[in-house]
C-alpha cells in the first residue's frame, strides 16, 4: 500500500466542512484520476495529501508512515512525493533546462544534460531548453513544471488540472508520452481533472469526488457502465436522465443512457427527431419519443423520424 487516508476530517472554517470521514486507498505504481465538478475537492485533498494544508482529524500515510502536515514540518511537502499545482512556481529568470535540472546533482554534468533532455523530450519541451521561462506561454510553463516534478523520480506524483492550459494537439501527445514514462519508471500518479474522457484510457482508477464525498472508487470500465449516480455519469459526457416515471414509460432497465446507447433499428420504436447535426465522428441528434427529449449519436443524418431502440453497454460485457 503506497497511500492511505483513513476517517479524514478536513474543513476551511466551521461552517464550511469539505471532507468528513474520507477513506482511500492507493497502491503502487498505479494512474488514478482524481474527478468531479470544479469545488467538489481535488485540489484540496492533493494539497492536504502533499502537506499544504492541515486535517483536523484523521491520518494519512505514505509508505506506511503517518504524514505530520504544516504542524508538523519546517518546509511544506513530503520526500518522495511531487505536487504540481495550477500555479507552476517555475524560477522566471532561469531557463527552462535551469529549472528542469534545479534537483538533479551536479556532479556528472553530462548524466545531468541527458537526463533533462529525456525529460523535455516527455513533455515536447526539448526546443525551448535556453528559453528563460517568464518568456513561456501558461501551457509551455504547465509542461516544464511537470518535467521538473519527474527530475528527482518519486514515488507519487500528483498533478492537479495538468493539461487545462495545453492545447489539444499538444494535450494528446503529452499524455501518451508522459503515462508511459510513469509506468515504465514506475511512479504511480493521482491526477486531478474535470476531463475524465481525455485520460481513461491510460487509468486503472477512477475516484469520483462529490461536494467533499467520495461517491465512486472503481476501475474505468465499472465506473463508465455502472455510475453511481448521473454526476458520475456527466464527467464521461452527455448523457439522457431519465426520471423513474420515463424509464416507466419506455420500459427501460435503467435511468441513465449515454448518447451511443440509443441506436438505429428496424425493430425500434419511432421518434421524431428534432435536431441532426454534423458533429465529426458522428451526428449529434436531438430526438422526441413519447414527449421526451433525448440524444443519441448516429453515423448519418437523421431525417424527420428514425426508428430507434435502446442497447445498454451493461449488457455488452
């Protein structure tokens, strides 16, 4: 066991209580996500994690050890743990190699020089290795600050909204290239985000947060087919709420049906359809059945009324 939080009481004042008895466990060498809306509580449980900030009851240990908080140490942080924030603290006058290689050794300069550029290399920041940073877009700054995270090798690194300021072209190429580094090194990585769908393919976890609950601690594939409730639902997109009344109506297992659950068929009901809009990898459609509204994902355009029946991936284990 890498990580444990045990009966975690935390709140910013006594009116306002965030966390109230939360429990978790994280094992080595494993990618978690950490998600929910903005103000549920990533960014403060990967703060009190790294020691920012103090719980009022509760522990936390990493590697078995009970971790102090402020109250207990001199200098903020924990060994072996690395925390980037949403603000990068990178040195603005040095260079980007300068602040890359701030915690490796001086004592083989060419061990250091490869090393750095490796790093870069993970975050495609290998160009700008003698540009000072203050010269750095938001994004290029979030990418040298996680380089400078993985200079010193942890054994848990935790990233809050890491890509938020990286364009997508970039954003997709920086995933891949950094969740394999921390699988090959074996680092295991808490990340916090909003955007479940762009990172799932690289997780083995997912730790809903809801207004300081955890409400979900699954594998991606249980969490995506199984929600448990439509908040979880809503981080991996659209999907149709249905009330129990509707799902009465519709005589339908369940209340909650992605978008590509509804699919075209011979032997569907007809609806008609409201929308049909070009959305790249599909058409986007706004569809009435029985005085609900709904949306579902085609291949084509949908004229004035489609034939439609309900598949739900639960059934396709």
């Amino acid at each position: 066991m890498l990580l444990e939080v045990k009966n975690l009481h935390f709140s910013y004042t006594p009116e306002k209580k965030l966390f109230t008895n939360l429990n978790l466990r994280v094992d080595e060498g494993k990618i978690i996500a950490l998600a929910g809306e903005s103000g549920c509580g990533k960014s403060t449980l990967l703060n009190l994690i790294y020691g920012l900030l103090d719980w009022q009851e509760g522990e936390i240990l990493f590697q078995n050890k009970k971790l102090l908080g402020p109250k207990g140490n001199i200098v903020p942080g924990e060994g072996e743990m690395k925390f980037v924030a949403q603000s990068y603290d990178l040195m603005p006058y040095s260079t980007v190699y300068d602040n890359v290689g701030k915690f490796i050794s001086n004592i083989n300069l060419d061990e250091k020089r490869n090393k750095v550029m490796e790093l870069l290399r993970v975050v495609g920041m290998e160009n700008y290795a003698d540009t000072k940073a203050q010269f750095l877009s938001g994004g290029q700054q979030q990418r040298v600050a996680i380089a400078r995270a993985l200079s010193d090798l942890p054994k848990l690194l935790l990233l809050d909204e890491p890509f938020s300021n990286i364009d997508f072209s970039r954003k997709i190429e920086l995933r891949e290239r950094l969740f394999h580094y921390v699988k090959e090194k074996n680092i295991s990585l808490i990340i916090s985000t909003h955007e479940i769908q762009e990172i799932m393919p690289w997780l083995d976890q997912i730790i809903v947060l809801q207004e300081g609950r955890l409400i979900q601690n699954d594998n991606p594939l249980e969490s995506y087919r199984n929600p448990y409730n439509a908040y979880v639902a809503k981080l991996f997109g659209e999907v149709n709420v249905l009330t129990d009344e509707q799902k009465s109506l519709l005589n339908l297992p369940k209340n909650l049906w992605y978008p590509h659950e509804i699919k075209i068929s011979e032997n569907g009901e007809n609806a008609e359809v409201l929308e049909s809009r070009f959305a790249g990898s599909h058409f986007w459609n706004k569809i009435l059945l029985k005085n609900i509204d709904l949306v579902m994902y085609s291949e084509h355009k949908l004229e004035k009324t489609a034939k439609i029946l309900f598949v739900s991936d639960i059934n396709q284990h």
